[in-house]
C-alpha cells in the first residue's frame, strides 16, 4: 500500500524531513546562520506543478536538484563564493506518495553535495498541488555583480552552451517538432536530456572569473544568469544599465553538432532554463576568462544607449519569444 | 473591468511589487545582506488559501500582515532582537485581481513597518491556489532560545492571553457553537477579532526578557511560539528538553471575560496562532520578567522526565486536540 502524507501525518513527516538535514538543524522555531565578515546573499525560487516541472520529463529527485540549482544559479551570478544553505517550504496535496517527497529531498541532497550548504529548514503544507519554494543563502566574494553596471565596449560573454535544455524537454516529451531531425548526434541527445534533467548553477565558471581580474581593473563587472533565456538575460543587463547590446550570429553559443536553421537559433536565444553566466566584462578581463574557463563564449558586445539588442552583422534587432508565466497558466485553465 | 495577473503579465506584475521594497532592492538575481557581527536567524512558513487563510475571514492585507507575523514570531521565539526582512514566493491563479495582490503586499509592508525589516526579495508564479511562502531573516541577540534548554524546576511563562484567535475566528465565522454565549462581553469579541486578523509577534516581550535577566544567571532559558496552540508549545519545549510539565488549570492565560467551561479551555489550550511566547525559565528570571511584561503570566512549571503534561491539582493528563494539515486536507478533498 502507498504511504502518503495524510498517512503519514505532519509530525513524522516533519521526522522524516528531518533526516535530509544535520542532526538537530530543524529541532528550533528557527536556524542560525553563523555571523561572517562576508555580506549575505539571499535568493528565492518557487518551482510550481505543471508550470516548472511535470511527473511526465522530470523525476521528484530531478525536481529537487532542479530547485537548489536554479537558486544557487542566481547565488553564483550575484558573486557568491560559498553557500550556506537552503530553506524549503514542500506544499503538496495529502494524496502525494511518501516516496515523492522522500525522492524529491534525496535530490535536493544531492544537489547540496555537489554545490555545497545544508538543508537549514522550512515548513510544509498540505495544497491542490505540489509546489517548492526555496531560499538560498551564500556569501559574497570580492565581485558583486549587478546587473546594471554594464558598459558601453564590454564584451558580453556566457559561461557554457544555449538551448540544451530546451532540445532536452522537447526529447523528453517526444516532440513532433523533432521529426526530421534523427540525425542529431547521439552525444548532443544525452548532454541536452541531461542539462535539462540535472542543471549546474555556475559556481565554478565565477571562482575563474574571480581568479582571473586584471590586477590593473576595478572589482566592475555586470552579470546574470540565463534562467529566462540567453536574450532575456542580455535584455536584463541592458535594461538595468541603461545601454544597447550587439549579438554576432556567427557566435550564438551552440552546442557542437547543433543544427542551424531558424528553429534552432530560436532555441539557442529563447530556449531558458540554461542556468549559464552571462556576463559584461572589460575586453581585458574578458580575454582572460575566455581562456580559463572550458565552453564560455564571446557572444557580442554592449553598446551606448536605447536598450536595444541587434545582430551585429546585419543591425537588424534580435527578436525574442516571451514566456510569460501568469499568461500560460491562463491559457492552461 | 477587473485587472488580473494574467492581464496584467509577469513583467508587470514583478514591477508593481518592486514598490513595495526600496528602490532598487528587486533589481539583481539576488538580494544582499549587510555583514554583521551577530548570528543570523532565518525561518520560512508557507500560508495556503483554505488552510491557513480564506476570503471569508481574512482580508488579503491581513493575510499579507500574518504572513509576516507567523514568521517574526518564529524569529521572537529564537532571540531575534532585529529584524532585516523577509523574502516572499507568491503563488496565484493568472485569474487573481491585481488588487488581491495590491492588498496582500499592503499588509506585508504594515507589518514589516510595525516590526522592522524590508521586503528584500522573492519570486512570483501561477499556480491553481494561492499561497504565500515567506522567509525570514533577524539577527540573533543575547539569548538563543531553544526547545531543549529547560530545565525541571523551571517556571513555564507566557507573554500573553490564548484562545483569542481561536475565538475571534468563531466569530468571524458565525460559528453555531456560540449561541447562547452572546453575553459575550464586547470587548473580548474586539479582542479576540484582533488577535485573529492582526496577531502580534512577540519581538517586544524578548526585549522585556532580555532587559530583566538577573545578572548572576547564566543566559540559559527555553522557548518556542504558541503558534500551534498553547499546549503543543508546552509539548515540544518537553519533547525537546526531555522533561515533563504539570500546569496550573487556575492559571491558564485567559483574558479578562474568558467564559468558564471545556470548550473555553480546549480553546485556551488548543486554540493556536495566539503567537504568544511560551518560555521556560528560572524562578528568579521569570519573576521579574512577569512584573515588567503586561498580560504574561505562570502557567506552571517543568517537571522531569517522562515528556508527559499534567494538571497540577489533579495529576491527571493535560489532553491535545491534534491538528494535521495534511490529515484535515485529505478530509477537504
């Protein structure tokens, strides 16, 4: 018989949550973080049933790595060296089996091994659907990046490859836009199911550009990261400083093997859920980094005023495809 | 015509709720902290539409205000002597009117002015019901508060009345159970209406507790909030301390005009989110906080052994009323 969590009860699901986390972390109304001389970051992600994640292309393990990522992804694109840890609250109908959560934390687990931080606390709660919420904590380094403090004749550049896990949820769901296109590489098929599957926040992609600064430079550097997509990402920075941006076509960051054609280098631009850095550096600091750090890319640059983004090749502007969360959801309903 | 989030679009929405934070302050992927030599206190809770809020008895501003009272209640209850804000995930229908939201973020700010602390972060999304998840961030004074520290001999305190949110969520309900007790006097009904719309964390009774500790004691005390009820608050300082407690049943915390009767007890004892804190602390100490802090009060004492309540006249067990989130959910669906 499936356990579930109106059988289980509040109490010992709480018990059994608790063994995610060092022993006695969730024992208080509240945890304590210990005082640093470093700032605190602190960000907060809520993944959603049906919107973020579906039973059909993602494991409650894969949904749990999926949750610490996608907060650790934004920890590294403001400058964060070390994470503390995450909160979780888990709202879930009381139907859910136990294995469900059980695999969702084992995820989460996971994911904090591999980065980083202790499961710190949270709350639960029974609800129509299942939801997770996250906050992460992490310390400052020596680079804040903001997203406002690009300038005209950086260089723009990202941490890795664009579009992969979009072509990753469209494997997974079978879909039919895909037929015709079985001659993607075998090894293209796997990296893309798999950066959908289990992303990587880019901790290590800012330790090399924190290790790579021109002695001679400021600690100014403008950053974010790809969640929304590569274009998204380059429309942020330009909008929060107040410049215009050239993407060189030639330079889309494509995986090796991608196909061109224009649904792909839709994907590239707008696909989301890539969890790369895209960043606005000095040329200089840039050049370094390029070096230094395996599958990042010069994608353009940022120029003076309008807030616009255009091929530099033609000038003609680059076009994006919206998501908007609260919009699909009505279609949906 | 009603503005909906869905009408509204995401873009929009993240910034209309900017205005509720400093300039600025929702600008990066992350939000900082200052560093600080003090430890931090961190809590998250999750309110959910039909379980812990609903239309018919909470106004979204009071929704919004308990949001952040529930969780500066955690943070009271572990020694947070500053508040540095909260982080908020809302989750809402794309059907919801703008002015839900308008409202619900209008009693976040109120509380957040009553108490301290910014709107520092969060995230948004569409989902079927609406919830808000919150979490907390203050830094921690003197005293840490645990569960485990109470000690046999101890004198278990209070800050204040219970059943009064229990009550005053009668009364917004029109609850049958009350007929017959219209003699109810007004100013209980006010009282307990209040309680149950806009409860108080306890921020300012830790003050009192703080100030008043005789010099010779170590800073050694227990405590926890009694958001779950006064009981399970008594319940889990002897859980956690392995130790037992006797209550006096002529001390229990009521409010002047508190009817006389089981049902008035069970409220006393079982009512929850009366968000008082519930503290066990050495006679001397407990002394002078209860000359200093209006409306505490001794409600026993802590016992060893055996994590067992009982009446200190009759020796007999003191009996909970179990609630389950999830049990009652799988009740509701």
């Amino acid at each position: 018989m499936t356990v579930t969590l109106a059988g289980l009860g509040e109490a010992e699901l709480l018990r059994r949550l608790a063994r995610f986390a060092p022993p006695g972390q969730l024992a208080d109304d509240t945890c304590t973080l210990a005082a640093d001389t470093r700032q605190l970051l602190v960000n907060t992600d809520v993944l959603v049933d049906g919107i973020h994640f579906s039973d059909r292309t993602t494991s409650p393990a894969d949904v749990g790595w999926r949750a610490v990522a996608t907060n650790l992804s934004d920890l590294a694109a403001s400058g964060a060296v070390a994470v503390d840890g995450i909160t979780v609250a888990l709202v879930a109908p009381g139907s859910t089996p136990w294995s469900w959560v059980e695999d969702l934390y084992r995820g989460i687990s996971e994911a904090l091994n591999c980065y980083g931080g202790i499961l710190l606390g949270g709350d639960c709660s029974a609800g129509t659907e299942k939801l997770i919420s996250v906050t992460a904590l992490g310390r400052l380094g020596p680079l804040r990046l903001h997203r406002g403090d690009a300038c005209p004749g950086d260089w723009l550049v990202t941490s890795g490859h664009h579009g992969l896990s979009r072509l990753g949820l469209a494997l997974l769901q079978g879909d039919p836009t895909l037929n015709g296109t079985s001659a993607l590489m075998e090894a293209l098929q796997h990296q893309a199911i798999s950066q959908h599957r289990r992303p990587r926040p880019r901790l290590d992609a800012l330790t090399t550009l924190i290790e790579n600064k021109p002695e001679n430079l400021p600690w100014r550097a403008a950053g974010t990261d790809s969640s929304d997509g590569l274009l998204a990402a380059v429309q942020a920075l330009c909008n929060s400083s107040d410049c215009g941006a050239q993407l060189t076509h030639d330079w889309l960051p494509r995986a090796e093997g991608w196909p061109a054609g224009e649904l792909w280098d839709q994907w590239c631009l707008n696909g989301g859920e890539d969890f790369e850095l895209v960043l606005s550096l000095p040329a200089l600091w840039a050049q370094r980094w390029l070096e230094h750090q395996p599958d990042s890319r010069r994608i353009g640059c940022i120029t003076a005023g309008s807030n616009q983004i255009v091929w530099s090749e033609t000038r003609r502007p680059v076009t994006a495809a919206e998501f908007d969360h609260f919009g699909s959801a009505l279609n949906e309903t």
